[in-house]
C-alpha cells in the first residue's frame, strides 16, 4: 500500500487540503472531519430506501484539493472502505 501524501499543490506549491473523495455519482471532497457526518448521512439515505442511487458498497479514496488554483486530486491507487476511511479520518484529525 503506497503512503504517497501530498503536503503541497505540485502546481501552484501552495498547503494543499487532504480529505477524501468518496465512490458516488458525481464527485465529492470530503474533510476529515466531517467524513463521520458523511458516513452516517450515506447510512441515513440507505435506510430510506434510496441505496439503488448509491453504490452498493461505500468507498472513499484520498484526495486533495488545492483551493488556490482549484487543482482537485484523487488518489484512486488505493481504496478505503467505510472502516478503513474512518480510520485514517481520525488519524489526520487528531495529529494536529
Ligand atoms: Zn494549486
């Protein structure tokens, strides 16, 4: 599994943002911290009768996103399910 993370935009070199893009139709920037109110708002729509418009199973893949120029990259080497997203969420969350 390959930890490449970018810490800044190989554009503009400006701080980049980390977050993740989640497998969905359309494409979706997701903080760390908010990927827990993503995730239980996936689980919400689920419930209600909705999944057919989702995939079947959740997936997320680290992204960043460069604001100054709107540079957006997803990294789509690795993918994380639900768990695993969550996981990385808190640990970008906490070491700061
Ligand atoms: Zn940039």
């Amino acid at each position: 599994m390959a930890e490449n993370s970018f810490q800044t935009c190989p554009r503009c070199g400006k701080a980049i943002e980390a977050g993740f893009a989640g497998k969905a139709p359309g494409l979706s920037f997701v903080a760390p911290d908010k990927l827990q109110h993503f995730i239980f708002l996936d689980e919400d729509v689920a419930k209600s009768g909705l999944s057919k418009l989702l995939p079947s199973a959740a997936a997320f893949f680290r992204s960043y996103l460069c604001r100054s120029c709107e540079l957006y990259i997803i990294d789509y080497s690795t993918t994380l399910d639900r768990a695993q997203a969550k996981q990385a969420a808190q640990s970008m969350t906490s070491g700061k």
